[in-house]
C-alpha cells in the first residue's frame, strides 16, 4: 500500500474503529508471519462473514448441517483474490477458466487455546494450504499455526501435521455448501501445498490488493459497489 494511504488509515484509526480488511496491516513480518482477522472459531453454530462494506461481522448462514469448521477461520488482512491469485492457480492446475473471486485471502489458524469469539487478531504463522476452485473461482485457504502457540508451533509446513487432521479440514470445505442428497459438488481441492506454495499465495493476494486498492478512491468505489 502507497505511504499516502497508510499514513490515512493509521490517522483514522485513532479516532475510529479500523476497517479489519483495510485498516489492519498485514504485519511487518509478511508473508512469514501474518495478522488475521477471525471470524469465525470451531464453536459458532453460525458462519459469520466480513461485511465488506461496513467492517462488521455479519450472519452469513446458520450451519444448517453438521459440519463445523475445526480452526479458528478468517482472512489476512490487505490481501485481495483476483488476477494473480487467478493466474497462480491456472497455472498450478491447468484451468485455463479459472478466475479469481474478489474476497480476501482466507486462512485457518490452529491454537491449542480455546477462543470464545471472532472479531479478534491473532498473528499466524502459515505452514501450508488447500488449493480451492468454488465454481470456477480460485478460492485459496491458508494453513497457518497461532504466533507462540505451545503445541503447534512445532509444526512448519503442512507435512508435520497428522494426516487425519488435513482429511478433517478437507472434508469441511469440500462438504460445507453442499445439499444433502444431491451429487453435485460445489468445491473441489486440487492440491494440498507446502509452506513455501503458502507464502507464494500470500505473495500474489497482497500484489491483487495493492494493485486494486492503490488509491483512496478506488477503495471507496469498490465499498460503494458492494
């Protein structure tokens, strides 16, 4: 983000309540270690989403069935899913279609900690991911350990982590917009990457959103489109 644009957010967040997805930094330490806004954490009967518009959380949809998400799950901060995003997962894949989907990046943080609520920060480190199509749009999730976490800072990359935890979080996003009954898949995950695929991804998301949000106005344009 251009000095002008920090130098804005940084004054406004004295006086007011920072946007989660413009006004928190993304965190000096980037891509090695991220601040994320969560919105969600593994007790919520509800999935609860950024509004984009106004920064607050709001009711995406109850969990009508019994899947629930087994991290805390949010987003990084300054970061934007669209060209590159796109263009690293038609690469990775071979989709020529592929596009991307104009969200935040999102990641799943693991703590040993419970964690009540979202609307909180937490530094995360991230060790890997899930490459994600949600109906022809790259739709990344970041695999990532709580800054200082006492039991899952001892894993670096994704390949540390038991098999039958990736299976669990897999299952959750490959099943967690599908109707019971019917055989019609709406996600598929293409790949499980590694740490360094992870930074990659974060690299590209914060070039999509540098490059969207480089000035105020085109921030404020794309709130009012929403």
């Amino acid at each position: 983000m251009n000095d002008e644009l920090n130098s804005l957010w940084q004054s406004l967040a004295l006086l007011l309540r920072s946007h989660p997805w413009h006004g928190i930094p993304i965190g000096e330490e980037s891509p090695n270690i991220v601040n994320t806004y969560i919105e969600t954490v593994p007790s919520d009967t509800v999935k609860y989403e950024i509004d984009k518009k106004s920064g607050f959380l709001k009711v995406d949809r109850p969990q009508k069935y019994s899947s629930i998400c087994p991290t805390l799950y949010g987003f990084i901060p300054q970061t934007y899913c669209s060209s590159n995003i796109a263009e690293l997962c038609r690469e990775r894949t071979g989709r020529s279609t592929v596009v991307g989907d104009e969200d935040p990046l999102d990641i799943c943080v693991l703590t040993e900690k419970v964690i009540t609520h979202g609307d909180i920060i937490v530094r995360a480190i991230p060790i890997g991911g899930f490459r994600m199509i949600d109906r022809g749009q790259a739709d990344d999730k970041i695999i990532a350990v709580m800054h200082g976490d006492a039991l899952y800072s001892q894993w670096n990359n994704i390949e540390d982590c038991p098999r039958s935890f990736t299976d669990r979080l897999k299952h959750y996003f490959l099943t967690y917009k599908d109707i019971p009954g019917s055989d019609e898949r709406i996600c598929e995950i293409t790949h499980v990457f590694g740490r360094e695929e992870a930074l990659e991804v974060i690299r590209c998301a914060r070039k999509d959103y540098t490059e969207r949000f480089s000035k105020l106005e085109d921030m404020m344009k794309f709130v009012n489109d929403e």
